[in-house]
C-alpha cells in the first residue's frame, strides 16, 4: 500500500509543481494561495491512510515555504510599500557628467518606497525593475529638484550667527553649509555666499537646484516591507533607521 500511496504522492507534488509554476506567470501572491489550498487538500486525503505521509508533508511544506519566500524576493518588482536596495552614480546633466555621489553595494541606498520623500520621477523610473535590473535615466531640474529661485537668496544680519556676543569664524565661512530654521521651525539648510561687515548672503536653494541630472546603477533586493515599517515610515535593520 506504501508503494502505491508514494506513487500517488509523487503524482500530487507533480501537479502541484506545474500549477504552482503556471500561476506564478500570472500574479505571485495568487500562485502562493494556489499552492497553500493544494498541500492542504493532499493533507486531508493521506492523513487518515498514512500519518508518516503527513509527517513528510509537514517538512515538505516549511522547506518550500523558505524557498518560495526566498523565490519571491527574487522577482518581486520595485513599487509601493517595497524595500527596496540599490547602488547608484549621480552625474551632472548625463552619464559623462561630473559626478556627484556615488553609492556601492558595501553602502547601498535603501529605501521604502510609496511613501514620500523621494523624487516622484526617480521612483516612476525605478518602478517595475527586479533584483539585478540595471537602470540609467536622466531628470531635468524640474523633475529633478527645481529650478534656481531667487527669493532663496538672501541678505541676513551678521548678528544671527553670533554666540555669546561673537561670531563663529569657523561656522561663517564662504561656501560653508549651515542649518538655520524657517519662520515655522523647520530646518533649513543653506550655503553662506557672501560676508560682508553687517550681512551675509545665503543660498536657501537646495545644492542641485537648476541641475539636469544622471542616474545609474543596479538593484540590489527588492522586498516586502514589514508591518512596523509601514507604520513608522521607513526602513529598518542593516543600512535602515535604528531606534
């Protein structure tokens, strides 16, 4: 009887492999569903007739659940609510650009995706791509982080930057950049560009405003994101926010 009751196993598992294989063509969390009902049918038909058949399924499951988990890492797609790894080479205006930052696999950009704080058309561009897709794009300055504004440039008293009575000479100097706050609170990063005897000019502009700029690189993993980082907004763990 264990001979034929192998046989029949045997042709179970057959099916559910082509199954599982078709299904996962169409939509991953389907196939997933597909195969969860499938061992639990062939659970219910052996188990009465062979508790050790039961046994063997049961470790037969966890390993295919480990694999397929490490399967859908593999193919899972760039998107919203995704963890997403990746390296990459910032340039001026194209890919033979002067470059701007430049992030290898040791130190990879990770990111939770679909939930703000990112260039809207770096996502759009990165969107759909799986682990070991290369990419290479370029954003204008409006896509990218706007235009050079005007009103960003302005004279402040000499004063501010005083502490107890005098001013920092190390913090006040040309191309220096220094974190001051808007009328709101917020942080607000600037470049001191001029200093005269009672002003200083500073450039409230973000640093790659007005640039056109080039994106390359690779993506490392793409993964679901856990419960808490959706509920925290970012990334945690190995190159994550740590609490």
């Amino acid at each position: 009887m264990f001979t034929e009751l192998e046989d029949e196993y045997r042709s179970y598992l057959l099916h559910i492999g082509c199954v599982f294989f078709a299904a996962s063509f169409l939509d991953m969390k389907e196939a997933f569903i597909i195969l969860y009902v499938l061992l639990q049918l062939i659970s219910t038909e052996f188990q009465s007739e062979l508790k050790l058949l039961s046994l063997f399924l049961s470790f037969f499951d966890t390993g295919l659940r480990f694999f397929l988990r490490t399967l859908q890492n593999i193919f899972m797609k760039v998107g919203s609510q995704k963890v997403v790894s990746l390296t990459y080479e910032l340039r001026k205006k194209d890919a033979t650009g002067e470059l701007i930052q430049k992030l290898e696999s040791d130190h990879p950009f990770v990111y939770l995706f679909g939930v703000g704080g990112l260039l809207p058309k770096f996502e759009e561009s990165l969107s759909g791509l799986e682990a070991g897709n290369e990419f290479s794009f370029d954003l204008s300055a409006k896509e990218g982080y706007g235009e050079q504004n005007a009103e960003a440039i302005v004279d402040l008293d000499k004063k501010i930057f005083e502490i107890d009575g005098k001013i920092d000479e190390e913090l006040l100097q040309l191309g220096n950049q220094i974190t001051m706050q808007d009328q709101n609170g917020n942080p607000l990063d600037g470049i001191v560009m001029e200093i005269s005897d009672d002003k200083v000019k500073m450039d409230f502009n973000h640093p790659l405003a007005g640039m056109d700029l080039h994106f390359s690189g690779t993506i490392l993993e793409v993964r679901e994101a856990t419960a808490e980082e959706l509920d925290h907004g970012h990334v945690h763990g190995d190159h994550g926010h740590q609490h």
